[in-house]
C-alpha cells in the first residue's frame, strides 16, 4: 500500500482541522482546555464524520472515537481513513495506543494519517499493530491471524 496522501487525504485534514480550530476551549498552554483534538474518518461512500475529544481525567473519549460513533450514528458502516488534528496548528498526531486497538479490531484495513520522518503518511492500521491478535465481541481474543498481515 502507498504511503503517499492524495486529495483525499489532505481533504480529511482539512476537516479535521477546521473542526478543532470552531471547537477548542484552550485558549493558553496554562489554560489547557477539554477539547483539544480534532478527527476525521472518510467512509465508504466518501461523506467525512467529524469530532473532537472531551478529555477527562478519568479516560474521556479520543477524537478518533467520537468521529467513529458520529459516522456510526449517520449511517457510516464502513470506515476507510481516520485522521486526528491538534488545536492552535499542533497538526496531524498519531493514535493513541487505544485507538489503534479499536481500529485494529473493528475497522481491518483502515487507512490511519499519521506523522513521521518524512512527513504525513497514510499506512493501514496493521501496520501499526504487527502480529497483533484480533478481539470480537462475541468471542473475546481471537487467536494470531497470519492473513491481516500479508502484503
């Protein structure tokens, strides 16, 4: 899979971005504010979910989760990109360890933007999560999965 963005990844940016630029309620870095992230997940027939983070000292939900359950909410039953956003230009940050669990599990093959070297890149959730074990709701942990790693 290419790890290059195309217009539709810099669109989800975008969206992102604009959403926790109307959104946040940090003003200062001494005034922190709940709502500092901004996501995006593009769906599988192209309409983009928004949503932002309500941090709270007891695990609130990460952006990328309320951009999930609003997609859900709107009909969205299959998810094809995610993306997360910093408030005050932070730009794109990659998910939280959580995050690439629940992606992992209940969207296989979803295309996360993220940071590193050389840029913002695209790479598909597994290969954030390598030899990771698939979770079910009906069946708990499943065993390894040798096929979701497969190029």
């Amino acid at each position: 899979m290419s790890h290059v963005l195309t217009d539709a990844d810099r669109e989800l940016i975008d969206a992102a971005a604009a959403t926790i630029d109307a959104s946040t309620d940090a003003a200062t870095a001494e005034a922190p504010g709940v709502h500092t992230m901004g996501a995006a997940v593009r769906d599988g027939s192209g309409r983009i979910h928004v949503g932002v983070n309500l941090w709270h000292f007891t695990g609130g939900p990460c952006a990328e989760l309320v951009a999930l359950g609003t997609a859900r909410a709107n009909g969205a039953r299959r998810i094809e990109s995610i993306v997360a956003v910093g408030n005050h230009g932070r730009g794109v940050v990659g998910p939280c360890g959580r995050d690439r669990q629940i992606l992992f599990d209940y969207h296989p093959g979803i295309r996360v933007l993220l940071p590193a070297a050389d840029g913002v890149r695209a790479v598909p959730i597994e290969e954030l999560l390598p030899l990771a074990a698939v979770w079910t709701v009906d069946g708990g942990t499943q065993a390894y999965d040798p096929g979701r790693f497969t190029s």
